[in-house]
C-alpha cells in the first residue's frame, strides 16, 4: 500500500530480532478465525483464509494444507488488540478491497480543505474497518456484499454497491492464467477476487466532479532477498510515457529500484518506504515477487483493458491531469519518517481498474489474481522466464 499510520508502534507487525519459527497456515488461519470472523476456502491442499470483518479481504494462502507455509502479511499485534485506529487500520492480508484515487483533488481520503499531510488522511471506514456481508458461501468461494455512501475531496458524494467473489483456483487453470505450463513438481495455490462496483445512485459519475476507481492491494512479507518484478513495454517516452512513476513518497534511490528496457526491479525488504507505478500503455498485465529465501515465485495478473483507458491518479497533490494514473503499482513499507515506525513491515502488489464514468445502475468488475508457487531454482526460473521475461538471476542480480 503505500499509505500511512502515525499511531502504529515499532512492535505492530516487526519481526523480534530473535529468529522465531514463521507461523505455518494452519496456525494464522486459527489465529485469524478466533480474531476476525476469518473462514478457509479450499481446493484439497489449495487453501486461503479470508474475512467478512475485514472486507472481505484474502487474509493468507497456502499450497500445502495447515502445515504449508503461509504466504499473506498478517499483523497479528494490533489484530490481537482488538482496537481500531487513526488514518488506517493496518490488519494485513494478501487481497484488500479498496477504491481510489487516493490523491489529489478527488481524493476519497481527504476532506474539502484538507492538506496532502499524514495528519489530514484518513481511510473511508467501508474500504477500512467496516465488516461485508456474506452473501454465498462454498468450498472453494465465497461472495461478499456491502453498500455505502463515501465522498471526494471536491464534495462529490458516490452511493456504491460492492460485490465481491473469492475463489480458489484449479491447478489445471493455473497453467491457463500463466501461459505457461506448471510441472507437477511445482508446489502452487492460486486464486481469483472479482470485485464489482456499482452505482447505487440516481446521477451517472463524472469526470468533471471526479470518479472512482477499484483498487486491490495485497501485502505479502518482507525480507532482504525479495524483489519485485514488472515487465513492461518497451518503447519511446513520448509515445507510451515514461516508463515508472517512482516518486510517489519521495524520489526511490537507485540502489533500491532498477528500471531496463523490458523490466523494473524493486527492493521487496520492508526497508525503506517507498511506492511506484507503471501506466497502462506501459504495463504487461503482469507484475510478481521472487522471494529467494524461501524460493516463491508470486505472480499477479488483472484484467487489462484498452490502453487508452483512462485511470485515477494517486499522487497527493493537486493534479493537472487527475486521469493520468497508473495501472499497476508496487510498495515497500518502511519508518516513515524519523523516529517514526514502519506499518509493518511488509511490500505490496497492487493493481487498478479504470476510472469508473458508471451511469446510475450500471457497474464494472475488476478481476485481479494470485499466483503463489514454490519449486527448484531451476523449474521457478524456467517459469519466470515465459512469464517475466526474466530469469531467477536476473531479478536476484538485479539490485545487489
């Protein structure tokens, strides 16, 4: 995400500097059942946990049953606390719902008036800390649903209605998503969120008075051998754009960011903050992690729409162009500011849809999908390679 809490203590969600054995599956998804309302759906081994209290967001996954490694950021401190905060509640997950832009103008997280400052943003509670409603449950799937009123900064009130279906994948369909075949060897659980949004309202949404967008985030845990990846097209500046924006919270140091021609590799440690974009003539549909500790190859995938889309843009600031944002982006939390902690920490993956111009009943589905998979250095390069275009050593060479 990207976003910020000044009230989150340095012991919220950190690692204690004596190595303790990560929690396996089974262990967060009690953790989460018994704090968060949180349920399994499951394809035999293919597991993930999600949770109505937390919007309907996928908390954790697993390729391996209640002993598998789990793959989602959980911070298990402030969910034990049972209390909620000031500008966001920082519960984790690896699939959140939220609606953007988050900056400028007809931002949704600031008052008319207000200043692009930490102490002015404030998350609207139903994309925060409001429960959804289950409305149909399986094995594999479930949907929620939730409808609220939220309002921009330029005083535009949006009346929305929120579906949103959790399902967990086949393995036959992994292969399928990644076009690329997936050998048995392979460890893997995949799943899919379908996020609709509808206008509740009688009056269609405006560009002049500013639009929404949906926004899914997935917060995943940090270490000193994970990278973010993102192909991109390659091409001339002043007909695709330029091909990052990478100064939403300050210019990203070149040590931590590496932009090629084809690729953009970005430190996934939990380090420093730092968050960046890729516009939709420049991105892939694609964009993923390789964490080499613990050899997971993460892969996410969303509906890509026209090019000529035009999509919300984030940066707090008062915009020239607020419909020239961005289609995919990447965080990696850290102290934000000095003597001032972390949210976490943890690194996302996060994926948009266009700015929604919906006539008064009308809605659109953004489809956005996660791909964990654990093998062989040699079997999680072969597959890097058809998905990324990169290898395993170009992205663990990429920023040493």
């Amino acid at each position: 995400m990207h976003t910020l809490c000044l009230v989150v203590t340095m012991a919220l969600g950190a690692q204690p500097a004596e190595a303790k054995a990560a929690p396996t599956f089974g262990e967060d998804a009690s953790f989460l059942e018994q704090h968060s309302k949180a349920f399994v759906l499951q394809r035999g081994d293919s597991q993930v946990v999600v949770s109505p209290l937390y919007q309907g967001r996928v908390m954790t996954s697993t390729w391996g049953g209640k002993n598998g490694l789990s793959n989602g950021w959980i911070n298990r401190d402030f969910i034990a606390s049972g209390k909620l905060q000031a500008h966001i509640n920082v519960f984790g997950g690896e699939d959140r719902f939220w609606l953007g832009p988050e900056g400028g103008q007809f931002s949704i997280f600031f008052k008319p008036g207000a200043k692009f400052t930490v102490d002015d943003w404030q998350t609207p509670a139903p994309i925060d800390s409001d429960a959804y409603d289950v409305a149909n449950k399986a094995e594999s799937s479930v949907t929620f649903r939730k409808t609220f009123d939220v309002s921009n900064m330029s005083g535009t009130v949006f009346h929305v209605k929120v579906e949103r279906k959790v399902s967990v994948l086949e393995r036959g369909e992994i292969s399928g998503l990644l076009k690329a075949p997936l050998p048995d060897s392979v460890q893997a659980v995949a799943y899919q969120t379908a996020s609709t949004v509808t206008n509740a309202g009688d009056a269609p949404w405006k560009k002049e008075t500013g639009l929404l967008a949906i926004w899914i985030l997935g917060m995943y845990k940090p270490s000193p051998q994970t990278t973010t990846v993102i192909p991109i097209n390659s091409g001339d500046a002043a007909t695709l754009g330029a091909p990052v924006t990478d100064n939403y919270f300050g210019k990203i140091p070149g040590e931590r960011l590496k932009v090629t021609e084809n690729a953009i590799f970005f430190k996934g440690d939990g380090g420093m903050r730092g968050k960046l974009g890729v516009n939709p003539k420049r991105s892939k549909g694609v964009m993923g992690s390789y964490d080499a500790a613990n050899r997971v190859l993460t892969v996410v995938t969303y509906n890509t729409p026209d090019a000529k889309a035009e999509y919300v843009n984030n940066l707090w600031e008062e915009q020239k162009n607020p419909y020239s944002g961005d289609a995919i982006m990447a965080y990696n939390d850290g102290p934000l500011g000095p003597g001032k902690p972390p949210l976490g920490p943890f690194y996302e993956l996060e994926t948009s849809s266009p700015a929604l111009a919906l006539a008064p009943n009308a809605s659109y589905t953004h489809d956005h999908r996660t791909v964990h998979m654990h093998g062989t250095e040699a079997e999680l390069d072969t597959l890097a390679k058809k998905i990324f275009g990169v290898g395993l050593d170009a992205i663990k060479g990429a920023l040493k």
